[in-house]
DNA sequence: GTCTATAGGTTGATAGAC
DNA sequence: GTCTATCAACCTATAGAC
C-alpha cells in the first residue's frame, strides 16, 4: 500500500479492509498507527539486515563479487526506499526508523565498508593499481547502485541510467595493475 | 516545515498561523492543499533546474570540474531531497511531481550527461586512459553526491561516508593515462 | 480475538461580512 | 484580499458484546 498509494493513505480502515477484519482488530494488533508503521517498517528492513550479514569472499573475482553484491543491494533497495521515503513524512516515524538503523548499524556506509575491504585485499595481494583507493572506488560503487535504485522509484519515460554491467566492467578495467589491462 | 516536521504536518492552519495570516486566506492564494504543495516543489525545484542548466566547461582542470559540480549538486540535493522524499508520501503529489520533473527533463541522468561529456572531451583530447569509460565513472560519481546527500538526510551519528575530496582525488589518479600517474 | 458502534479530534474547504 | 464562523468528511482510538 505504501508504495503504490503512498503512506497518507495508509489508514489504519484502508488496512482493515485489505485484511478482511475490522478496524478494531488492526489498532487490538498494533496498539496505535505509530505501532502498525513500525511493524511494517521493522518487517520491510530484514532484506537490508540480510545484506549486510552476508559478507564478501575475499580472493574472489571481482566481477562477480562486484555483480552480486550490486544485483542484491539494488533488490533490496527497490524494497527499501519507498519505506524510507514514507517515514520522512513524519518527524516522529523519522526519527524512530533514524533510531533504529543506529541501533542495528544499517546504512550505506556498511556497503563501503564491505566492498572497500574487499577492494583492499586485492590491492593488497597485488592484484590492484597502487594508486586505486579501494574505500572511494568502494563509495562510488555503492552510489551507483543507489542512484539507479532511487531512480527507479520515480520512473521517468525513456532515461536510463547506465547499467550495473557497464559500471562493473568500468571498475574491473580501472584496477587493473598498469601492462596488464583487461 | 516539511524539512523539520515532514510534510503530514504541513496542514493548511499551521501554515497560516506561521504566516501570521488566516486559513482561509491559504485557500485563497493555492486553491486547495494540492495546490499549496504543488507552490512548494515547484519553488523547490527551481535550484536544481539552475544546475541543469549550468554547463561544465570542457578542458578546465578535472579536479576543479568536479569540485565545482559535486559541491554544488550535493548542496542543491540537501535541499530538495526532503522533498522529493515528502512527495512519496501520496501517489497523486508522487505523479505530480514526475510529470514536472518529465516535463523539465530533470534527473540524475543530466548529471550523468554532464560529467560523461566532459570525461569523453578530456579522453579525446588524450588526457584520460584509453580504458576509461567517461560514462560510467560519471555515473560513479554523480551516485556518490547523491548517496552521500542522501545520507545527511537522516544523520547517524559519527558514521560517515568518504568525503568528496577523496572521491574526487581517486578519480583524477584513476583516469591519467599510464606512465604519467599523479 | 473479532466484531459493531461510537466518541473525540483534526482537517480541508466554503460562506459571507468587511 | 483578509477575516470569522462553520460544516462535512475523515481518522484514530476505545467500549463493550460475542
């Protein structure tokens, strides 16, 4: 309903009649609306939880490292974004879900943390320029991923972005120690 | 108000009572409270039109291209990323403001097209690698301004992103062309 | 746990005087 | 153009029967 409709409209009768109950069960459930918007926030940010549990594998290769992980956040972000959009629209929904991801340390800077240190290793075991930052090659990365999925929550006819692929393939040609270029 | 408050407190009596003036007069002025939001984005919105519009001068120095242009981008996204987020919250101003952004051919994509050519110039003027797509780093970089813009919308406390100064110093290492890295 | 009924409050919007 | 007064609609939340 919150992605479709938008949050205003998520009223607590709207919900209800979704459900097949009466309103009265919905408020017996959630104790208030603030209680409802924080179920379904606590529910629709386990994929973000998931994400950052699942770790990288150093050594791997790195366009499929860059691939999967890219593929997933984007996923989950399409899942995300419209919750976190909806509670911007009220300072206390706010500053609950704000809470709440300091609480489970959630937020992008998990994304660069986890593909820095990738990206470290790598150099680290030669297999990356020395003038390549891992954690700003890191931060871009995660940024592409969250422009085009932000993107996407507002499509406009006929503008693309460029595609996952090309960005990875970007990066994967970057790294690469100079006389040996892909 | 709707940067501090969100926008479900952005009611018709505060408003005027902010404005030291009468409800009714709010009517008076913007119609209805669609039309009074509708005022707001387009306001809001005007900034980053400016930006669009603002050309990136071809041959001038990357580093100071794109201290410029992130700078200026990450400020005009501090102040109308609230209220892009604030249009989520109900699908007909969600709509609205698609069709506006539609219409103005906004969208991340010009920022996109804006550091792509400028990378494709330099790349054929010979001052980036062969191997470097302008695109797709301009892509990188502009998710990165809008990621790290975005976060401050929520601020977590003492978690932060790479500041743009590095971002900025990894791209202009990366795009020199071989033997002659900065 | 679920229902009906309803209280209590807020909001968008209008009417009509000035 | 601005005001006061007011209304109808809607929403959250609760009471009480089943």
């Amino acid at each position: 309903m919150i992605r479709d409709r938008g949050i205003a409209r998520l009223t607590a009768r709207e919900v209800a009649g979704l459900a097949g109950v009466s309103e009265a069960s919905v408020f017996y459930h959630y104790k208030d609306r603030f209680g409802l918007l924080q179920a379904v926030f606590e529910e629709g940010l386990k994929p973000l939880r998931a994400l950052a549990e699942g770790g990288v594998h150093p050594g791997a290769d790195p366009r499929e490292v860059l691939t999967l992980y890219g593929n997933t956040l984007e996923e989950f972000l399409d899942g995300v974004l419209p919750l976190i959009a909806a509670a911007q629209s009220d300072a206390e929904l706010r500053d609950s879900m704000e809470a709440y991801m300091a609480e489970h340390d959630l937020g992008p800077h998990r994304g660069v943390r986890a593909i820095g240190d990738y990206f470290a290793a790598e150099q680290a075991a030669g297999r990356a320029r020395a003038d390549f930052d891992p954690y700003a090659v890191a931060m871009m990365f995660i940024g592409a991923c969250y422009t085009r999925a932000s993107q996407r929550e507002t499509p406009l006819p006929s503008i693309a972005l460029p595609p996952l692929e090309r960005i990875i393939d970007s990066i994967v040609a970057l790294m690469a120690p100079a006389g040996r270029s892909v």
